[in-house]
C-alpha cells in the first residue's frame, strides 16, 4: 500500500512529473539476508527508489553529480514529485537541475514501495530503526546503483534527521548536507511524547489484534489526528478553520484521507522507528559542509529548545538556519516548500563545488 505523507496531504495537491525536468526511473534493489541492529533478518529486503538524470563519473570512476535526497515519517520519495518540491529544484537553470545532476529518491524500509508490514508480515516484520534505514540505503546505493560518492544529501523531517545520521556514519562519502525540519539529539520530550502517543494507541487497540487486523483499526484515526495537530502551525489552523464547523469539517477530510492511504502496522513501526535516532555521538565526526533548515513556527522542532543552536557547534563546517514564521511558512511541512528555503541550498552547494547549473557554467 502506498502512502502520501500525511503532513503534506492539506499543502498544494498532488501533482505528477512536472514538463521542466525528465521523467523519473523507477527501481528496486534487493538485499539478500538483511540483519537488522535488532538481530532479526529478511531474506529479501526490498528498497524501492526513483531516479532523475545520469551519474557522471570523474576519471577515476567517482560519481560526481549524485544527490540523495530522503523523505519524513510514513512519506515516500514520491512526496518530492510535486510543484513546491520538484518544481523550484529540478527544472532547467534550477538549483538540482536535473540536465546536470543525478537524483535518487528511495523510500525508506517500511515505507512507500519498500518492504513494509503491509506487505504480509505485519507485526511480525523485522523491528527496523534508523540506522538500519541508513544502512539499505547506503548498500543500495553502492551495490544497486553503484553511486560511490555523492554531492549532497538532503532530507526532510525523518529525512532530515537520516541526512545527520549519514554525516556522522559516512563522513567520506559526500560533498555536503543538507538536513531540513530536524534535531541533532536523540528522540525526547515533547517529541517523543507525541510518537508515543500513536505507537500506544495502536498498539493498545483490541481491534488491532496483534497486528493480524482484516481492517483498519480505529486507533489509525488517533495517529492521524495527531498529525494534523503538528504538521502546521496555529495561525494556519486557524485560517482554514475559523468556527467549530470548520474545524471539525477539516480535520474530518484531513483524518479520512490519512486513513484512506495508510496502514496502522506501517505506521505505528515508522513511528516507533526513531527510537534508536542520537547522532550526537557522530557530530564531530562531519567533514563536509552542513547547512541545517528550521522553522520558527514547526511544532515538532520548537527553536526554543535551543538544541540546534546548541549542538551545530560541534560540526566543524556546520552552519544553522532558522526561518521566522512568514505567511509563506507551514510549521513543520515547511520542509516541502523549496521556495522558502532555497537561497540556502544554493549557497551551499557553491560553498561545497560547483553547482552544475546553467547560471554557474
């Protein structure tokens, strides 16, 4: 089952491939007795991902031009096809224009057309944690598509959080980072009470009998509700929704598309996935430049914790980013909206090498 992102399911609709830039390739590759950090394996572990563009290869054999670029919770690489994404970055003369780099956008372990619990094993699939999506990812990559190296990596969300990871875990293997709407700390507080809350409201639902549900357990609703509380900000809410009418009228269709597309078992194990996220540990271990995005107005990621402030210090080439509420932001789905932020991803990619555009050439 595909899923869209239900934070981004009230943001522009949908939209397919845009004209500007070439058609996306679809692939798949599969990894042959997967270990899991937990110890539990797979024999056959698929990673779904989409490319745009062609790798180029210095004279060495060294990919130059690739970007990884990863999604949020419950997401998928599709969730990058949409005008306020694809169509601000990837187009002629736009700052990943896809003329002249190579973009991969895989869906994560448990997510989009990767291997899930939806898939059949339902609560019996593998326990996966960040640092085994970190891992597919990185044998995909190099075994599936044979991408040594890699200009950026980029994400968003969870995906933001993967782009830490990635810095920390493979400081050698990229020119610079870009992480977007995330921490550089472990999963607490507020942010893991709001995981938690979903995690036990399916877990704990008689009708989600162990995960062997023939339908959606009514718990998948409590998960969506409480993502519409945290994918926008308060003075957004309040626009769309002005009376009780409307507010019920719009989380009601928000919480029944989420539902429509989704599977609690996928859910409730993309969420509970966080648990093993601390890339402290990896911090001064960064070697490539890293510009980190924030939103004044994200509720997931409040600057007034002053962790990012904080913890960018300990990154040698790290610089941190925080955006004020404008009437262009979103909370946290501000992620999405490339417009917001993408005079910061063209400063670094010219800090970190030449941006392959038309303008710098």
């Amino acid at each position: 089952m595909r899923m869209l992102s239900p934070i981004l399911i009230l943001l522009a609709a949908v939209s397919t491939t845009a004209a500007e830039y070439p058609a996306p390739t679809p692939g798949d590759h599969v990894i042959h007795d997967f270990r899991f950090a937990s110890g539990e394996r797979m024999p056959e572990l698929r990673i779904h991902y989409r490319t745009i563009g062609t790798p180029r290869r210095d004279g060495g054999g060294t990919v130059r031009n690739a970007v990884l670029i990863l999604h949020g919770t419950t997401g998928s690489g599709a969730n990058f096809l949409r005008p306020e994404f694809a169509g601000e970055l990837f187009g002629e003369g736009q700052p990943l224009d896809a003329r002249h780099f190579f973009l991969i956008l895989p869906d994560g372990i448990g997510h989009g057309e990767s291997s899930k619990p939806s898939d059949g094993l339902h609560a019996r699939f593998p326990h996966y944690g960040y640092r085994d999506m970190i891992e597919a990812q990185y044998r995909m990559l190099t075994d599936g598509l044979k991408v040594n190296y890699l200009r950026l990596v980029m994400g968003t969300s969870m995906g933001g959080m993967h782009t830490w990871l990635w810095g920390g875990t493979h400081p050698e293997f990229m020119d610079a980072l870009l992480p977007l709407a995330s921490l550089p700390t472990q999963i607490s507080g507020r942010n893991r009470a709001w995981r938690r809350v979903i995690i036990d409201a399916i877990r704990n639902d008689p009708a989600w009998d162990h995960g062997d549900y023939k339908q959606q357990p009514p718990s998948l609703r409590t998960a969506a509700e409480m993502l519409y509380l945290l994918s926008n900000n308060p003075v957004q809410r309040q626009k769309e929704a002005p009376t009780r009418e409307a507010a019920d009228r719009v989380l009601d269709a928000f919480v029944e598309q989420v539902v429509q597309r989704s599977d609690a078992n996928n859910v409730m194990y993309a969420v509970a996935a966080s648990a093993d996220y601390d890339p402290g540990p990896g911090l001064e271990r960064i070697r490539a430049p890293l510009v980190a995005i924030n939103f004044e107005d994200d509720l997931i990621n409040p600057p007034e914790l002053g962790i990012l402030e904080q913890e960018i210090r300990r990154v040698s080439r790290g610089r941190a980013v925080v955006y004020p509420r404008t009437e262009k932001t979103r909370g946290h789905g501000t992620h999405t909206l490339a417009a917001v932020w993408k005079d910061d991803l063209i400063r670094l990619l010219k800090e970190s090498g030449s941006t392959g555009t038309a303008g710098d050439r």
